[in-house]
C-alpha cells in the first residue's frame, strides 16, 4: 500500500478552477471540430483541431501521470488518499490517450525534425469518447469542495 502525500485541501479546491477550465475548452473545441472544416475553413479547422489536442494532452496528463514534472502540477493522483485507489479507477492510460499525447508532443508543442514521420490525422471523436469517460469518472468521484 503507497500513501500519497496529499496536497492541502485548500489547493486542491483550488485547482477545480482550473480543471473545469480544461474540461470545457475540451468540449468547447470538440462541438466545433463537428461543425467540420467545410464550415470553419481549413485555417480555423486547425486552429481549433491543435488547441482540441492542447487540452486533450493537458487532461491525460492530470489524468494519468504518476508524477509531476514540475512541482505545482496538478494530477488526478493528488485527490486520492491511496495510490491502489487512483490506479484502480483510472488503470493503463488508453493506447488512443497515449499516442495523441506523445503526438501531440511532437507535432504541436515542439518543432522536431520527426514531424514528417508521424501521421497527422486525428481520430478526435475517439479521443474526445475516451477521455470524456475518464473526466467523467473523476467528476463523479469528487465533488467541487464548497466555496
């Protein structure tokens, strides 16, 4: 059994803000990814497909790193008394997770000569299913603390 080291719960609370911020540019980004590039143009098309994945890489970072990799991140992990109970809520980060995270890395947040290498195309219905399960998860295992 692995106790976490919690955060007060006054940062944690905190923190919602800036969870629910993510959560709704994530949906936001999603309902105009289904009005297609038709309608948006292919210049907006990726100015909002790219801040879509922004927040998809941001919310499966909170949802399913173990670590931080900078102090004032903020994880899943830290709402949780025991690291078993994150782990068996959450289990492996889903392979579609996982490859538009490391994507995502590579394609928008750094210029990187493996840029040609990689598949551009973006299954985002998928990702947004998938994560949205996840958030939704989350959501219902911790209500916002009173303000």
């Amino acid at each position: 059994m692995i106790v976490l080291m919690s955060r007060s719960e006054e940062k944690l609370g905190e923190a919602f803000k800036h969870i629910d911020y993510e959560i709704d540019m994530l949906d936001s980004t999603f309902r105009l990814l289904t009005v297609g590039e038709e309608t948006l143009g292919y210049k907006l098309n990726c100015i909002v497909l790219e801040s879509f994945l922004i927040h998809v890489r941001s919310l499966t970072e909170f949802l399913y790193n173990e670590s931080s990799q900078k102090p004032d991140d903020v994880l899943a992990l830290h709402y949780f008394k025991l690291k078993e109970d994150w782990s068996s809520k959450f289990g492996e980060k889903p392979e579609i997770l996982n490859e538009a995270q490391q994507r995502a890395h590579k394609l928008l947040a750094h210029i990187s000569y493996k840029r040609d290498d990689l598949n551009t195309g973006w299954n985002y219905l998928e990702m947004y299913k998938t994560l949205k399960e996840k958030i939704d998860l989350f959501q219902n295992t911790y209500s916002k603390p009173k303000e």
